[in-house]
C-alpha cells in the first residue's frame, strides 16, 4: 500500500500530529461515524435484543435449525473443504495470529507503529465484543445430533453471535481502513463484504450456529468498531501531540 498521500491530514483536528508519511499514520484518526455514541449503543442494544429473543422465545431456535438441517444434507466435497478451511482461519488462534502477524508487518517492516495498533485494536475487537455478547446471551449450540452430517460439533452457551463471523466483520473494517484513500480501496471493501459473506455461509454450512447469530455478528462487529473508532479519536491523537510537543 502507498505511502504517499500527502494531500490528506488524518487527525480529529484536522492538523498533523507526527512529522512521518501521512501513510505510516493514516490510522491516526479512523473514519467515524455521525453521533457514534449513540449508534454504537443502538447498535448494541439491537444486538442484546436480538440475542435474548432467540434465545429465549419459544420455537425460534428450532425454526431456524431447519436451515442448518437443509445445508447438513447437501453437502458436497469441494464446498466442506471450503467451509472447514474458514472454520479454521477464522478460529481464535489464527485469526489472533493472522492479526499478530499484520500488526508486525506494519511495524517492522512499515515503520507505522500507529497504523499496527490501529489496525491490531480494530480487527481484534470482534473477538472481544462476540465474547462479551456470548455471555449475556447465552444461547445453546445447534443440536448436532439433529444434523444428518455435523461436520464439527459443539455444545454449550455460545452460540450467539459467531466468533468467526464477527471476527471476520471487524477484519473487513480494518483492511479497509488500512486501503482508504489508495487505489486499493475498492478491492478491500468488496473483497471484505465477500469474505464475510463466505465465513457467515460457513458457520450455517457446518452447523454450529444460526441464521440469528450470522446476523447478530454482523451489528455486534459493526457496534465494536464504531464505539472503538469513536473513543481512539478522541483519545489518540490528543496523546500523541502531547507526548511529541
């Protein structure tokens, strides 16, 4: 990715906070959201709602199995290969490591210890916010046993939202922040949504979780990087002009 951008200040002031490239701090200020405060607790409030709902109205979860059973029957080699794969990349310890390894890049070899931070809090928040809405939800797993081929079984209170979705939500974001403003742009945000779609596919594929918990990942990542960028704005760029006045 380009370094060069000079023509654009990425600071909630407006004025430039370090004498580097404007590439090696073009996480300096993210892109926030209009009323982000507010939108970062509807959109979280929305999540709870949504989770408790499923979770505890009477034959929602067993409506929605019928589409895990409908994919558990057709399943095909090429496409569990596929499905298996992202159950994998998208898991905590790759994902934490996929996460580790762009973070280091961008410091070691960028030199931009503000964009591998940045980068680091924002793809590494789905992983925190999924935990917390897991707890609060506590919805049980898919009944594998009601699968005609579960391909990874789990049990327990975390079904919702999914992990791996809500992981690959704020992965999105952050490569797309990272690609703003260069010719990369385009290709990262379509490139995000096509990713997250896949690995949302995966989780119905395999048969660890629900149509509702696809879709509360999807407002719970969008909620941790809204509320993040919001805070780190107001927060970051007024730290870092203190410590290199």
């Amino acid at each position: 990715m380009p370094d060069a951008d000079n023509n654009r200040t990425f600071t909630a002031t407006s004025r430039p906070v370090l004498s580097q490239p404007i590439g090696r701090t073009r996480l300096l200020a993210l892109p926030q959201a209009p009323h982000w405060l507010l939108l970062g607790i509807f959109l979280a409030t929305a999540v709870v709602i949504l989770g408790l709902t499923v979770a505890h109205v009477p034959g929602v979860s067993a409506a929605e199995l019928g589409v895990d059973q409908s994919l558990s029957l057709h399943h095909v080699a090429l496409l569990t290969a596929v499905a298996m794969a992202l159950n994998l990349l998208f898991g905590p310890v790759a994902g934490l490591l996929a996460i580790a390894a762009i973070a280091v890049f961008l410091l070691l070899v960028r030199r931009a210890p503000v964009n591998a931070v940045a980068f680091g809090l924002v793809a590494g928040s789905g992983w925190v916010a999924s935990e917390f809405f897991k707890v609060l939800v506590a919805r049980q797993r898919p009944d594998a046993a009601l699968l005609f081929d579960p391909l990874a079984p789990e049990s327990g209170t975390d079904s919702f939202p999914s992990g791996h979705v809500t992981f690959a939500v704020t992965l999105a974001f952050a490569v797309y922040f990272l690609a703003r403003g260069t010719s990369w742009a385009k290709f990262a945000l379509v490139s995000g949504v096509v990713l997250v779609a896949l690995v949302a596919w995966s989780r119905l594929y395999i048969g660890v979780h629900y149509p509702s918990d696809v879709a509360g990942s999807l407002l719970a990542g969008t909620a941790a990087v809204v509320l993040l960028a919001g805070l780190w704005n107001r927060f970051v760029p007024r730290a870092l002009r203190k410590a290199t006045c």
